[in-house]
C-alpha cells in the first residue's frame, strides 16, 4: 500500500506566489528561461540558475547548483521564502478550458518508488538522473513535483473535496498561458492523519505520470545519505520526495507526436508506397487531420496531408505493443526509417499536442524534418496496464496538461 506523509512545506509569501510559479525545469530550455532573468522572484532563478551566470557556462557545472543554493538559502533569510510550522498537505487545483484537476501535494516514501508500490512506465537517462542529483545535494532542497496517479478513491476525494469548499485558499491566480492555480494548505492533523490512513489501507499503487526523472534522483539521494549512516529512525525527509497525486478520471492525456529529419534514403513516393504494406493510405491534402480513435494516424509529408489506418494483424495486442506510440515506432520509425532508438537517435524528434498540429507543419515546411506524424493519445488505462506490467512504454509516450507549477512549494531534506 501506498505510504504517503505531510511535511513543512516551503512556501512563497502569498502575494509573491504568481510571480515565482514556473514551469517545471525540463519543460523549457536555456534560452526559455532566461527570458525571465530580470524577474526577481521567478523560480528559474532555482532550478534554471544558469540563468544567472554566464551564457557559455556548462548547465552542469557545479556553479550552476551553487548558484541554486544561494538563491534558495537567500530568499529563504529575506522571508520571501517561508517554511510552515507544522506538517501539512496541500491542495493543488488546476483550472484549464473549463476542466478541473485536484491533486494531494505529500512526500511519498522512498521505499514504495524501490519495492515498486510507485509504479514507472519509462526509462531514465543517467545525464539527466545527474543533473538532479547534483541539484538535490546541493540545495538540499527538491524543487521539483513528481506527478503521480491514483486510481478513484472516493474518500479521499471527499475529504479534498470537503476542504476546498470550507477553507479559503492560500492561492488562487491564473499563469501566463491562462490556466488557474488554486492552492490550499491542509492543516488539520485529524484531516491529514484520516487522508494518510487511507492511502495506507486503500491505496496499493500510486503511478508517475511526469517526472521519472525527478523521482529517480531523489531516489538516488536517498540511498546516497542511507549508506552514509544519516538514517537513524527512517522517518528523516530525505526518505521522502514531493508528489503531487491526482486521481485517474480527473487527468486528461494529450498527444505526443513525432517528426522525422529524412527518409532512409527512399523517395517520398517509394515511402509512401511502403507504408501500405501495414496502413491503409488516404491521401487528405492541406487540412491538418488529428487521429479520432485509436490506431490512426495523420501524416504530414511534401506539403500534404495523409490518414495512415493500422491494418489488422499488423501489431500485437499486450499492453505495450498496442499503442499507437509503440505501432509508429515499430512499423514505420524502426521498419521503414531505422531509426532504432527514438532516446538517442538525432534523426527523430518529439513535439507535444498542446503544442497543436500547426508545430508539426511548421517543422516539416521549415526544412527541419521531412515528415511529421500525429498520434491518437494514451489513454490513463494504458499508462496503467504497462506500468503493473512491469514494461516500459516508448520514450515519449505521454504529454499531461495543464503541468503543474513550480515554486509553489519546496521540500526541505
């Protein structure tokens, strides 16, 4: 079952919480972020500090983390930071195009992301495992939320529910790209212990759904300061690592497309006519088409637009063999482009769907890419049936939206 306790959070003074809530760190690159250098509470400033050194500094220095160290422990004597007395759980809703997500901010134990009872669907790469390593021994802080999935538990959701109507909320505004934040601070020991209670007896699996990376390191971290002997009764923070869990009818999948720099060497006429060995092939024109139900796929090529079927006995049907990303990948990507593996071959790409289809045609008419393929999205049952398979699904499999923010809370270890 699924252990998950409260902490004390760090939190940015109210009137301060929209100016620092950023994006998560791997969302947005260098040159992303340091557009918001000259904003002073800005959250890059922690875990995109790169910024504030020079352009030409490796992002993985050790300055970069010092950096980070600096401005936390800065913010932290200025006030600007705060660090809540007591432990708590924290509310977070997300508001976007009139749809509503709830999540539970706690530390989910260590052990359950070891034994298995945190659930993870993708590989990780050890540069990026690194990268926040680095960040987390430095700040001695994770500054990141690992975003996780539950399935429905309605008393949980009652008690979340129950709260939100009678307690006014910490924070409430609206981000640059118009979703809602609204974050409450559950302070109530009898609330937190009941919510606590039920994850421990209820709740037997909790799934990443972003953040395998983030919660790999903090894994990491773990063992690292276990190992040293710092662990004297088990309950110290590092055994723990910031989550934010939401309940699965609540979170909406988007689609994950990918764009291709060349062809292997055929002819956009001989590619085509390739694919009809395993796709039925219809030809669309200038009209962007998004896939309506599993097993279609658009395709954007030579400044035109296609509908690519799936033929029947052309895939398997275990849990990761029959998603589209996995049917893509396999018979066209593998097959036809040999291009092996999407994680590290330079000639394949990956645009996400809030990104919206005019990106793929954008990166084809550019030169960039040669062609762009739109897929139908996983569905959160997918996600699921792989991870309590034990598999992994293809690197960028899933895209969630809206994302949480970062900032809006710390964990201290």
């Amino acid at each position: 079952m699924a252990k998950i306790v409260p902490f004390k959070g760090l939190r940015p003074r109210k009137e301060i919480a929209p100016l620092m809530a950023t994006l998560p760190y791997d969302v947005v690159n260098v040159a992303e972020a340091r557009q918001f250098k000259k904003d002073p509470y800005n959250f890059y400033h922690v875990t995109r500090s790169e910024i504030d050194l020079n352009e030409n500094i490796d992002v993985h220095s050790m300055m970069v983390y010092e950096k980070a160290k600096e401005t936390l422990d800065q913010w932290v004597t200025d006030k600007v930071l705060v660090q809540d007395e007591e432990p708590c759980y924290y509310i977070y809703e997300l508001e976007m195009n009139g749809r509503s997500q709830t999540g539970l901010i706690c530390a989910s134990s260590c052990d359950d992301y070891y034994n298995g009872v945190i659930k993870k669907h993708e590989f990780t790469r050890p540069e990026k495992e690194l990268d926040r390593i680095n960040h987390i021994r430095t700040t001695r802080a994770e500054t990141g939320i690992v975003f996780l999935a539950y399935k429905d538990n309605t008393d949980v959701q009652s008690i979340i529910e129950d709260w939100k109507k009678s307690h006014q909320p910490e924070n409430d505004f609206k981000s640059e790209d118009g979703v809602r934040h609204t974050f409450w601070v559950m302070n109530d020991y009898a609330k937190v212990s009941i919510i606590s209670r039920l994850f421990d007896e209820e709740v037997p699996a909790t799934y990443i759904a972003d953040g395998h990376h983030r919660a790999a390191s903090a894994g990491k971290v773990c063992a690292e300061m276990r190992e040293a002997g710092m662990s004297i009764t088990g309950d110290e923070s590092f055994n723990y690592f910031i989550t934010a869990i939401f309940p699965e009818s609540q979170l909406e999948i988007m689609d994950y497309n990918r764009v291709v720099k060349d062809l292997n060497g055929l002819t956009t006429g001989d590619f085509i006519e390739a694919l009809k060995s395993e796709f039925e092939v219809e030809k669309l024109g200038s009209e962007a088409y998004k896939p309506q139900k599993p097993h279609e796929f658009g395709m954007f090529i030579a400044g035109a637009w296609y509908k690519l079927t799936v033929k029947p006995g052309t895939f398997s049907n275990d849990p990761i063999g029959i998603l589209d990303v996995s049917i893509l990948q396999n018979n066209i990507l593998t097959k036809l482009l040999n291009i092996n593996d999407p994680r590290t071959d330079k000639r394949v790409d990956f645009v996400g769907g809030i990104r919206g289809l005019g990106e793929l045609e954008k990166r084809v008419n550019s030169g960039d890419m040669v062609a762009a393929f739109s897929c139908y999205p996983v569905s959160i049952q997918q996600l699921f049936a792989v991870a309590d398979s034990g598999n992994v699904m293809p690197p960028k499999s899933t895209w969630f939206e809206p994302k949480t923010r970062d900032g809006l809370v710390t964990f201290l270890i």
